[in-house]
C-alpha cells in the first residue's frame, strides 16, 4: 500500500515508523474475515484493512476528526489480524502509535474522558481501587444497571499456602500487578502453590507492580512509560542476583512485558534494561513442565472443561494451543469450542469504555463456549474472568487455579 507523508507528518515522532508498517499492508481484507469489531457491524471502517485506510489519510494530510477517533478506539487490539495477516503487519503496533495521536487531536466526549481518567487513576492503584470497589458493592443497589453489572463478585481472600513454600534453587520474579490482586487474589496464591510443587520459587518484589498495560491501552504512553520504569527499578536487583526469568500470571500483563522493547526504545536510560526484561518475560504455560505436573495431578471429578484462550496469550505472545495443550497433557477433559480465535469483549478497559460492544462479544462468545455443557470455563487473563463470569452459567477460573486444587495436599 502507498502511504505519502506530507511534510507536517513528517516531523510527527512516530510517523516513519506507521508508514512503514501501513505500507506493509496488501489490502487483502483478510484480516477482516478474523476481525471481532467487523464481524459485529459488517462495516469497513471498522476492520484493521479499514482502520489502516483512516490512518493512511492522516499521515497523507494530517486529517483526523470524530469518526478516525471513534473507529480507531473501537478496535480492541486483540491482534486476530496479525495472526491471520500473510503479509506480517504489525497492526497492533500500528494502532499503539497512532492511537494516541488521534485522541489528543479528536478528544471522545466528556464522559468517556472522565472515565478514562478515573481508571487512569484507580485501577493501576491497589489501595485506591480495593476500597472504591468495596464501597461500589455497598452501594450497588443505587447504582445505574449498566455500571451495576460491570462489579464483579466479592471473592474469597486467597487463601493461606497449605504448607509453606520450600526455597529452590531456580528463583522467578512475579509481577504484584494492580487489578488482579484485588478482582481475584487467589491467582497469585495458586500460582506459587503449583510453581513450588515444580521446583521453581515465584518471588516478589515491592514496587514491582501495575506494568503498564492500561495505561497504554488508553493512550497514556508517558504513564505507562513511568510504570515500566518502576517495575524496571525494582526488578533489577534480583535479576542481576541471578533469578531466571520474569513472570505474570495474568497473559495480557504479559504482552506488555515483552513489548517494553518498543515502549522504551528511546530512552537512553531504560531501553536496554527494558529489552532484557522483555527477553526475559515469560508466561507461566512457557515455564510449565507438563510432564512433570501431570504426575502430581488428582484430576477425577473436574468434570468437562472449555477453554477460553485469551487474545493476548494467542496472539499477542503467539502461544495459541499452549494451554489446551498443557490441560490436556495433565488428564483434564476438554470441549470442543468453536471461533475460539474470537475476542471475549473484555480487552483490558474496552469492557467499561465500549460496553455494546463488548457484550455483544460476550454473549457470542459465552454461547461457544457453552455449546458442549461443560462444568467450568477457564481462561489465562484475570480481564476475560472478571468480563465472562459476570454473565457465565458456569465458574470462570483461571487455569492455575484449577491445577493448584488438583495438587494434593503435602
């Protein structure tokens, strides 16, 4: 695709490197066929060949008004296309670094940038969101249904190691995260318990905690940028005191670790730590020995199990079969689930800015993934749990809790 830069793009930071991925493009439309956002409305505009379309005009001649804006932010970036793309376009790449622009030139109305600054400023923060969602749930009865149906349900505390953890000589940093310890902390907890009975230490480490992955999928890139930094700074020192890897139990986190590369890429200070946590990022299914989990695994009685792979596990690290892959090697039953490429809705804060959207996805994918009747729903991605539990008839977990209460008590 030809994408001419007038001269007033081209003293835009981030215009060289759009055209280059827009001219990447072959305007197949293949990425259309796999598109969660044009299967819903059927219009151009609103599929990554469309989208590109928009983009290419603004780095023709800097034309950007409500409709880019809108069409642009309705993308999920959950990088279906990229995966389908024969041609290699880094579209989510591509969105990242146009995105941002595009909101500051077109602002959304009022109450959505009101949101967006409330989650900018609660959710990355424990101690800020934890009570505010505490005192949402007092009042949910007061509350508009819309915003009522988004809490999600109070959740036990995670619950105390049934034996406490030995030490091992393979040590893994675990990101503290932000909204994972308060929607779900028994993730966490679960993870710990499963890498202990692998012979791997999870460790955490204070400051290391909302990675950025919100911020940066609001357009905040100098927020998501100080938070990189700060996960960064902390990890540091037990990374150079010989610990093998980072890690983040919740797979949309881990997109974001190992794309500090590109975050980061013109710091002078940061951008070669960053491409070393990003090498050393890993999901929990990367560091997982099936073999050697599935021989500690009481599994009878689980029943059937569908699996609802995330976006950013499937393609956005490309580990797509992986987790169906490991369940099936431990002895769990799995069903069949069609469309399982598509995108539940959730995508960070896409649920709570796009909610008609979002929904629509849900209730479609929600329908594939009961099609079989199975017992549970598991997923990698503490959004896609919160966002399908809330309408499933079955329980969502995450797939490490599930093995964790398969483990036998010591």
């Amino acid at each position: 695709m030809r994408a001419p830069v007038s001269a007033a793009m081209a003293a835009e930071d981030f215009s060289a490197e759009a055209a280059a991925i827009v001219r990447s493009c072959v305007h197949c439309g293949f990425c259309n066929a796999t598109c969660p956002t044009y299967q819903l409305s059927g219009d151009e505009l609103e599929g990554p060949r469309g989208r590109i379309y928009l983009i290419k005009a603004l780095l023709e001649d800097g034309s950007v008004g409500a409709d880019t804006r809108l069409h642009l932010d309705h993308c999920l970036v959950c990088r279906n296309c990229e995966t389908t793309c024969p041609s290699g376009v880094r579209y989510g790449r591509l969105v990242e670094l146009v995105r941002p622009r595009v909101l500051r030139r077109a602002p959304p109305p009022w109450p959505s940038r009101l949101l967006r600054h409330a989650l900018l400023n609660v959710v990355p923060y424990p101690r800020r969101f934890a009570p505010l969602l505490a005192m949402a749930r007092w009042v949910r009865p007061l509350l508009p249904a819309r915003l009522a149906a988004h809490l999600p349900p109070r959740r036990a505390p995670a619950p105390a190691p049934r034996a406490a953890p030995a030490r091992h000589a393979r040590r893994v940093l675990l990101l503290g995260g932000c909204a994972q310890p308060v929607l779900n902390p028994a993730i966490d907890a679960a993870a710990v318990r499963v890498f202990d009975a692998l012979g791997i230490e999870l460790v955490r480490v204070a400051g290391a905690d909302c990675c950025g992955a919100l911020a940066h999928h609001l357009g905040a890139e100098e927020v998501a940028r100080a938070q990189a930094r700060r996960v960064i700074d902390a990890w540091w020192p037990a990374l150079d005191a010989g610990a093998e890897a980072v890690m983040v139990t919740a797979s949309g986190c881990g997109v974001q670790l190992k794309e500090y590369t590109d975050l980061l890429r013109d710091d002078a200070t940061y951008a070669e730590r960053a491409a070393r946590i990003a090498a050393l990022a890993r999901d929990p299914l990367e560091l997982v020995d099936a073999g050697l989990l599935a021989c500690r695994l009481e599994v009878s009685g689980v029943g059937a199990v569908a699996v609802q792979a995330p976006c950013s596990l499937q393609h956005g690290q490309r580990l797509g079969g992986r987790l169906e892959g490991l369940l099936r090697a431990c002895g769990f039953e799995l069903v069949p689930v069609a469309e399982s490429h598509l995108c539940c809705g959730s995508a960070g804060s896409y649920a709570l800015v796009h909610p008609d959207q979002a929904s629509a996805l849900r209730t479609r994918k929600l329908g594939h993934l009961m099609a079989a009747r199975p017992q549970l729903v598991v997923t990698a991605n503490i959004g896609c749990q919160t966002h399908l539990a809330q309408a499933a008839q079955v329980p969502v977990r995450h797939w490490l809790e599930l093995v964790a209460d398969c483990l036998p008590d010591a």
